[in-house]
C-alpha cells in the first residue's frame, strides 16, 4: 500500500520506537519566541543541561514588541521578556532575530522568508501556529513550554503519530475569493474539532494554483479545527519559492534537495483515516461573527437564528457568541459596523497580503472612526513593501503603518480593540477578549479588512469597483 | 514531580463547550517568566468583574465549588493555543484533574507534562457528573491504577490512558531524564542524517 507525505515524514524522523510508547522522533528546526520559552530554558539551567543543538533552533521577538517607538518598550514585563531571551539565547548560543534585527518579525513569517522552513522537515515552536510551515511539506506543530525544554535538551520529541485527514478543494475560486476565505469555510463547515488527533494534508486543484503565501494561509489555520499540523505536498512553486534563500543550499546541492522534496508527495494509492472534499464555487468571501472561528458566514449571509442549532451545545454556544458580540439572531453580516481594522498576523501579514489590501486600499480613504493599521509580518515584508509603494497608498488611504510583531492578533502589545468595538482582523482567532477585553474580532481575507476599513462596515470585494484587482 | 496513583477530590462543573486556553489563561498574563503564580490569573474575564471584584455567576466562584480540585468540562477543552500557561494556572488554582468528553491535543499533552491528569469520559458519564457537581460536597475519586472514575454512590467510569503516561504519572517521572538516557541513539540518528 502507498504512503501518504504524512507516513512519510514521520518514518523519517523516527529516532526510536517501542511498543507502548510514543515514537522518539527528531526535530530538524525548533523556533523559539520570548513568550513560552523563559520557563523552559531555567528548566535547562535548574539542571545544568546544554542545548543540544543551537544550530538548529532560531529566536525571534515577536509577541509583545511595539509596533510604533519600537525601541521604547514601556511595559516592564514585556522589556523583561525579551531580555530574559537576549540573554538565554547569548548564554545557550542560539542565533537570535532580536527587535534590531533585519531579520524580525513573526516566528512563522520569518522561517519561511530565510529559507529556515524546508521540506521534509520536522518543526516545532511553542506556538499553536506553527502549522503555517507546512505549507512546505514539512511537519510542523505548536508544542508547549514543556516540550519547549526537551526539544532544546534533546532535540526530540515523543510524539504518537496523528491519524491523516486529507481535505481536497476542487475547481477554481471566484474572483475576490482569497485562501483566508478558503480556510474559514472549511471550518464553517466542519467545526473547530474536525482536525483533532490529525494531521491535514491540502490538496486539489485550488491548493495546487495558489501561491506560496496562500498555502500559508491556509496551514496556518489548520489548529482552528483542532489539527496540530497541516501541510501540502511540495511541488514547483515551493521549489522556486525557496530558491536563492539564505539558508537553503545552492547550486548543485539545491537541485538535488529539490529532486528529493518533490519525492515526498503522497503516493496514488496511499489511503486516509479520514477525507474531506470541497467545491471552490461553494466558496464566497467570509466574515466570522462570533467567537470561534467556525462560527463563520459568506458576507452575503447572516448569523444564524437559535432554532436552527443542531443541538444543545450548539444553541448555547451560538447565543453566547451572539450575547457576547452584540448581535441580535438572523442580523446580516453586511448591517456590521467595524471601529477598528486590523491587517497583519502571521495568517495574512507576508507581502502578497499587504499587495491584496493595498489594491483595495487605493485611491480610496479610510472612512471616519475607524482606525486601520498595518502591520507587515517581518521587517523583510516592510523593506520590500516600502520599495514598491505600498506604505505609502496605505498611508495616503489613511491607514497607520506600523513596525513588524504580532501585534492586534493577541493584543500582548499596546494594540488593543476597546470592549463593544468591532475589528475586521486578518489574524486567526476571534476568542472573547482576544484582541483586548470585551473586544469583538472578525475574522476576514486582506481584501475584505481593507474594504471594511474603507467602508465602516462589511462590504463584498466582489462588488467592488476595481474588483478586477483583486485575483 | 511526585507521583499520582489515586485523587481524590471535591469536584466544581463548567458546563460549557470549546472553552479555549485565551479563557482559561488571558494573553496579558502571559509575561510572567516562571511556572508559578498564575492561579490567581485563570479565567481572569470570566471570573472578576470590570472593577477586579469577583463575578458571583462565575462557576467556580460559587459557594457549592470552594476548595475544588476536580474539574468537570465539557466538549474541547483546552482549544487554541498551546500555552502551558493554561494547565500551569489550573494546577495553581489547586485543579489537578480534569474531566470531558473530550480535549484539544496540545492542551491534552500540557496537562500530562505537568502531572495534571485529563480524564476522557463518554459523553453521558460527563452529563451525570456535571449534574452532581452542583451538590456542595460531591467528591470523586480518580485511579490511576485501574483507570478508573467513581463516587460513593456507586458510579464508576473508566478513561482510557496509554501505558506511557500511566507510568509517567505513576511515578512522577521526568521525561528528559528519561530521553537523555537514549542519547546514543539520538547520537547515530544525527550521524545518518549527517
Ligand atoms: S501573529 Fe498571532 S497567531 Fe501568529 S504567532 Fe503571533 S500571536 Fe500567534
């Protein structure tokens, strides 16, 4: 019987497997940030152990760093956060991306953009996103601070291996329909569990012409429905994509890295535990309004009414959602009104992202009291984006430009949605108080954020005047 | 960590569905740079009100839960981020175990590393147990030897746990100690990759 990519990068990894125990895998690149790392590197110190491969980890600050003033860190806490790195990642000799660093930027914008993120990889970092590195077929899963310590002690995990889920999109996507719209409707569809105890591998037609971005995009969000890791099978694009990077090989050794990488496909006849199929046209532009982020509509459609709940736990689910956000049963998503807009994240915060709201974004203005801000992914996304103008259509719109960090995705920062304020966000969670108490956050594409924030309320791109822009 | 064999524990029910790690563990809380002192910060929104006062509706603020150290939930605990945070503030609160019909996986892992035990239990053995948590004093008791939930009413449920953790959890042992014992194998491993 065939393997599937998944059966095949984990074969590869095994360190040691017994009977009765988890496998004893091996981590290829383990990322590390300032939040879920202090702990466990005072573990290592506690117990007088090195790490065991500082050439294969790499340190970022992301969480908490400002994004205006960046070097005036005023919370106490988070100054001392990304000092306890500095100073853990001096004494462990791991190679540090820190707040002066060219190289910043969100953890899983940067693995990519260095060309650290490979196929054929196992990743990890203490961060639930961590799937988005799969869009290179890799494995690449969020660990916590635990796992944190033994990685960098031993450079292995003890995992048992997920079952697979294959989620096929077939067809083209309509106009204006993006991957952020993608991934959404699969977990408006499926819910916030369909992944759990899997690993997901995308394919199909619509996930075979995206870029490498949009893969990206659409890995990311695979923990939204409870899968550790999603990942798509490498080909051209991610060859290409990866060409010239820093830390890939060149020359000959690229080439026959690439022959290898593109052997890591599923086979023809490798079975799933479990497949999921999606038709593109079902796919519109959406618009999440409640407090999962399954709990998603087209922008042409409306929350639901109670007594259409399946069943118990949902009906309470979906009118506490409701309660919380402010909305009353069967309201159209297009009547909400947006105060803020939020456009960065390690979903949509890479260049393309930035190009897809700017085409939106331009010649038009920011309409009054709404505040939009953008923040690239990586202080390489801001030079480059800078170099082709797009700071300056967002600023003459009326959009703030900010400094690289995860910023209004979680809110750790200054960069907080005041409580009863609505946020059209390209981030990935819309969790009650995620971006700030009381804060009600709307999950949409780059194109649907710019437009809500040109708007004051949620519009479809589709209609839009220079839709044809938008791919 | 010392060893867990069998807890028994006054139980406190939350009856909700998908309650996610940014509840039970807000981001602002997240700075601190040890393990410790985050009880007093779990299900901070849910649990003060807007002036820092405690929320009277809030399930475990109610007379009925004081002192609990068993928690009943429901359906996806755990979900979305995988800060260990979550499970270090639960067993800071005094939560050792706890119960639902099911849990996000990297929450499910945080709370085995930390010697907190997550107990799967079918959905109507959770029901049952969500009812009778809202006595005062419904107490549980948790085997880890047999695998076992019960009461003294004469419930008894078992969860499934692999042998792995069973023993982890038995014996409070530390998992890199365990790995770095394997370290020639780790060794070759590297050698073959190169
Ligand atoms: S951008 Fe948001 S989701 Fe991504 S790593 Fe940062 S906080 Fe996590």
């Amino acid at each position: 019987m065939g393997k599937t990519i998944i059966d095949k990068l984990w074969d590869k990894h095994i360190v040691h497997q017994e009977e009765g125990k988890p496998d004893l895998i091996y981590i290829d690149l383990h990322l590390v940030h300032e939040v879920t790392s202090p702990q466990a590197f005072s573990g290592l110190r506690m117990k007088n152990r090195p790490v065991r491969r500082p050439d294969r980890t790499f340190a970022t600050v992301d969480h908490n760093v400002p994004t205006v003033n960046r070097f005036n860190i005023t919370d106490p806490v988070a100054k001392k956060q990304m000092e306890t790195l500095r100073k853990n990642c001096e004494e462990f000799g791991i190679p540090l991306a820190d707040i002066n660093s060219p190289e910043q930027g969100i953890v899983h914008v940067i693995g990519p953009e260095l060309g650290l993120t490979q196929p054929g990889m196992t990743i990890v970092c203490g961060d639930s996103h961590t799937s988005t590195h799969g869009a290179f077929g890799s494995l690449a899963f969020g660990i916590g601070t635990s796992e944190v310590e033994h990685t960098l002690a031993t450079q292995t995990l003890w995992q048992s291996k997920p079952k697979s889920l294959k989620v096929q999109i077939d067809g083209k996507l309509g106009q204006g329909v993006l991957a952020k719209d993608v991934i959404l409707y699969v977990l408006s569809k499926h819910g916030v569990n369909f992944g759990t105890g899997h690993i997901i591998e995308y394919c199909g037609e619509v996930i075979r012409n995206m870029s490498m971005e949009e893969r990206m995009t659409v890995c990311n969000m695979s923990i939204e429905g409870g899968a550790r890791a999603g990942l798509v099978a490498p080909d051209d694009t991610t060859i290409e994509y990866l060409r010239g990077r820093k830390h890939v090989p060149s020359g000959q050794e690229f080439d026959q890295a690439a022959e290898q990488w593109k052997a890591l496909a599923s086979d023809e006849d490798a079975t799933y535990d479990k497949e999921i199929h999606i038709e593109a046209s079902e796919i519109a532009p959406m618009v999440s309004w409640g407090t999962n982020p399954s709990q998603t509509a087209p922008v042409t459609g409306r929350v639901p009414f109670l007594n259409e709940c399946a069943n118990e736990n949902e009906r309470r689910s979906v009118a506490s959602a409701l309660g919380y956000m402010g909305f009353s049963e069967g309201q159209k998503i297009s009547d909400i009104k947006v105060q803020k807009v939020f456009i960065g994240s390690c979903t949509n915060s890479r260049l393309e992202d930035l190009r897809l709201a700017a085409e939106v974004a331009k010649g038009r203005k920011v309409q009054q009291g709404v505040q939009a801000i953008v923040v690239p992914g990586s202080q390489n996304v801001k030079v480059l984006a800078e170099a082709e103008g797009l700071d300056q259509i967002f600023i003459e719109a009326g959009f703030e430009w900010r400094e690289s960090g995860c910023s209004m995705c979680l809110s750790m920062n200054a960069d907080i949605v005041p409580a009863g304020e609505h946020c059209a966000s390209t981030s990935n969670r819309n969790f009650e108080g995620r971006q700030g108490a009381g804060s009600r956050t709307h999950l949409v594409s780059p194109a649907m954020a710019a437009a809500a924030a040109v708007h004051g309320y949620f519009v479809d791109v589709r209609n839009l005047e220079s839709a044809e822009a938008v791919h | 960590m010392a060893g867990l064999t069998t807890f028994r524990g006054k139980a406190a029910g939350m009856d909700r569905v998908n309650v996610d790690t940014d509840q039970i563990i807000p981001k602002q809380f997240l700075k601190r740079t040890e393990k410790t002192g985050f009880g007093q910060y779990l299900f901070y929104d849910w649990r003060f009100q807007a002036d820092g006062s405690p929320n009277p509706e809030f399930e475990l603020n109610r007379q009925e839960n004081a002192g609990a150290t068993i928690l009943v939930a429901n359906e996806n605990f755990g979900c979305g981020s995988s800060r260990e945070h979550a499970p270090w503030a639960l067993l800071d609160y005094g939560i050792q175990v706890v119960i639902a019909p099911s849990f996000a996986d990297i929450f499910h892992q945080n709370c085995l590393k930390n010697g907190m035990l997550p107990v799967v239990l079918k959905a109507e053995e959770v029901e049952y147990l969500l009812e009778k948590a809202k006595s005062p004093s419904y107490e549980l008791i948790v085997s880890l030897d047999d695998k076992t939930v019960s009461d003294a009413e004469g419930f008894k449920a078992s969860f499934p746990i692999s042998s792995y953790w069973q023993t982890m959890l038995m014996n409070g042992w530390d998992e890199i100690d365990l790995t770095m014992q394997m370290d020639e194998q780790i060794r070759k491993y590297e050698e073959s990759i190169g």
